[in-house]
C-alpha cells in the first residue's frame, strides 16, 4: 500500500492534465534545447535543408496536431458519457484513468507545443545551422512517435467504452481491490471482531467518504501518544457526526487528534484504491440497469454474475497475511456477508421473475461454495434466498428447475 510521497505521485500519475503538462514540458525543453545541443557535440552535424523547409513541416504538424488533439478530447468525453449511460457512473473514474487515450492526448498536446515552440523559435532566428539540423531530425522523431500513436488510438477506439470493456474494467478494480482485503482484512492492523473498544471518538472535520486510511501514519500518531487506536471508519464510509474517524482508548490529547484526522483522506465520491465493496456495488449496478425495464438486456446480467464469480474465486483462493505490521492499531475488517450481499442482492431481486438470469445465480453459487467450503454456508444463504424472491414471479415448471439447480448447494 503506497503511502507518503510515492502515494502522491501515483495518485498524480492518473490524472490528464499531469501526464499532458510532462508532456508538453518534454516538447518544449527539446525545441529549445535544440538552438544550443549542436554545439556540445564533437562533430559537426549540418543538413542541407530547403528555405523553411523545417518550418512549413511543424505548420503542418501544428494544425493537424490541434485538430486530432481536438477530435481526441471529444471522443473521450463521449466515451465517459456513455459509462454514465449504459452502464453505471461508478465506471467513469476508470474511464478517465486509462493509460492509452491519456498517452495518446498527451502526446497530439506534446506534438503541438513542439511545432509552436519550433515555429516561433525559428521566426525569431533562433536556431544557427546546427540548431536547424537538430530540429529537423527531432521533428522527424516527434512524426514517427505522433504515428505510431494515432495508430494505437484507432485501435483502442474500436473498443474503448464499449460494454465489454467497462465490464472488464470494473472487473479488474474489483479484482485488486478484493484480493488485497482478502490478503489483508484489517490492513496490516490487529482484526477487530468483537464490539467497539472503549475510549475518546474523534471525528471529520467534515462529513464525506473516507477514500484512504494511512495506517503508517495513524500508528506513528499512536506510539507518539502511547495509545491504542480502532479505525471505525474505513474506506467507503461516510465519516460525519454519528460515525467517528477512530476511537483513541484513553484520553485523546489536543495535538493527537489533528494526527488522526490527517490520516484519513475524505472526499465526496468514493474510489476504488482501498475501497473493497466499491468494485462489486459497481458491477451490480451494471446488472441491475441491464435488467431494467427500459433496458431490458438479461445477457448483460448474466456477464455480471460470470464477473462476479470471478472475482469472488480470486478472492476466496488468496492466501491471507496474518502479520500485524501496525500494532497499534485495530480494524474492523468487511465481512464476507456484506460482500455477497451487496454483490448478488440486486441481482437476485431485479432478475426474479427471468429463468436464465435465475439459473446463472444458483450455478454461480454452487461453484463459489465449492471453491470455499467453509464459507459454504453464507452462499447457501444467498441462493436461498433468490430462490424465494424468484417462486413468486415464475411459474411452476421454470421453479423446479430452479429448485433443481438449489439443491446441488445443500450439504
């Protein structure tokens, strides 16, 4: 769990404009280092170049860049309208997080700075010979690169925000999100299963989600202190005035509980970094709104449930770390009830009354309890219980079927 500064820079790697500005200053910095570079080298590197030849090639590359950079800019915005549409704003935020269209935008906005750098730096006669050589090959470097990305773009277009691809997308959040809970439930903290310790509640600033908890820090704060201190709220809660931060046991000192606020990141949407439920709640919305009646689209649900199941097999076969690595510290960790309920339960009440969406529950069930036979019991539950909400919307011969399928589940 990356915490501190290479946290920061994670979190800042993601975001369009960051990657855009490196870009943009890489562009620039080579389209002024080129007036000097030749220079420094021990040869002489001139090329007989046509009058503005290397400027009329970056005009050229200029306009183009400022139209597909355009074009870029408004396919993404389209394609993060449709998540939001088709499938569920939950999915947005990895649609904005992808490497390929960042890339790609980043480099037609690094194209263009380059040739207007270039285009003025050479009105203003500010390259020698050697300095016009340089930006001529480097302008023949920008090409190839600007190539061979608008090449991968159109690719990445073909696929980029359709159905399958946000499922897989959300899939894989959820897959990290899930197995990192699994390996770690209280996050490298004492598990805490029985009820609330006593001592001094420290709550937010302000109310919100809580998106991260740095455990680092918050055991620093309490070896500082000499105390103990329960995380109450975890990633994906809301912290305001009836759901405490943490419990310090003992009394809290005035400068330790700034400490323990700084440890905790709120903000006003949930994230998928060290959220466990977050990924699963997303995939079922997506089934949930294929199985609307406007939407009216069962395959798509049961493409859910196959990601579902998969992401629950990958979590049920992780091998758990059982070492404390903040003993200060202590964390209630999401139980695997609350996952199943917020992954299977919508699924099983919008689908009651379809057969195939019924059957693909009761299958998805029996192989989740036979990849975790002592979590059996808890996916007995659940099929039990979409199988009463489905008897009262289908008829007698699609029910026996269902009961048919149910009753490979039992002990």
């Amino acid at each position: 769990m990356k915490t501190g500064l290479p946290r920061f820079l994670f979190l800042l790697g993601k975001k369009v404009w960051a990657r855009a500005a490196v870009f943009t200053l890489m562009a620039v910095a080579f389209a002024l280092a080129a007036g000097f570079i030749g220079g420094l080298l021990p040869f002489r590197l001139v090329i007989d170049l046509g009058q503005d030849s290397v400027g009329s090639i970056l005009q050229i590359i200029a306009s183009s860049m400022l139209a597909v950079t355009t074009f870029s800019i408004t396919a993404m915005v389209t394609v993060y309208s449709s998540a939001t549409t088709i499938a569920t704003p939950r999915a947005t935020q990895l649609m904005v997080e992808d490497t390929t269209s960042q890339n790609a935008l980043s480099t037609f906005v690094g194209g263009f700075t380059f040739s207007l750098v270039g285009i003025i730096a050479l009105s203003t006669g500010y390259y020698g010979d050697h300095g016009r050589t340089i930006l001529f090959v480097g302008t023949l470097v920008m090409i190839t690169i600007v190539v061979v990305t608008l090449l991968r773009w159109i690719a990445h277009l073909s696929t980029f925000g359709r159905m399958s691809d946000i499922i897989d997308r959300v899939e894989a959040a959820a897959t990290t999100s899930l197995t990192a809970y699994a390996e770690s439930p209280s996050l490298g903290a004492n598990p805490l299963t029985g009820p609330d310790r006593q001592g001094t509640r420290v709550f937010a600033d302000k109310p919100g989600y809580v998106v991260f908890v740095d455990l680092p820090m918050l055991d620093r704060a309490a070896a500082n202190a000499g105390v103990s201190i329960q995380v109450v709220a975890t990633a994906g809660r809301v912290a305001d005035a009836t759901t405490p931060l943490a419990i310090v046991d003992g009394e809290a000192e005035t400068d330790l509980q700034p400490s323990i606020r700084r440890a905790f990141r709120i903000a006003s949407h949930r994230t998928y970094e060290q959220d466990p439920r977050l990924g699963v709640i997303a995939l079922t919305e997506i089934g949930s709104r294929a199985l609307s009646p406007a939407t009216n689209d069962p395959g798509t649900a049961i493409e859910i449930i196959g990601a579902l199941q998969r992401v629950f097999t990958a979590t049920l076969t992780t091998t758990r770390d059982v070492d404390v690595d903040h003993p200060r510290i202590w964390v209630r960790g999401v139980t695997l009830e609350d996952l199943v309920t917020d992954a299977f339960r919508p699924l099983s009440r919008d689908g009651a009354g379809i057969l195939e969406v019924q059957m693909r529950l009761q299958k998805c069930f029996a192989a989740l309890a036979a990849t975790a036979p002592d979590q059996a019991e808890t996916f007995h539950a659940a099929a039990t219980l979409a199988l009463r909400r489905s008897s009262t919307r289908l008829d007698d011969a699609d029910t026996e079927i269902l009961n048919a399928l149910h009753r490979r589940l039992r002990p």
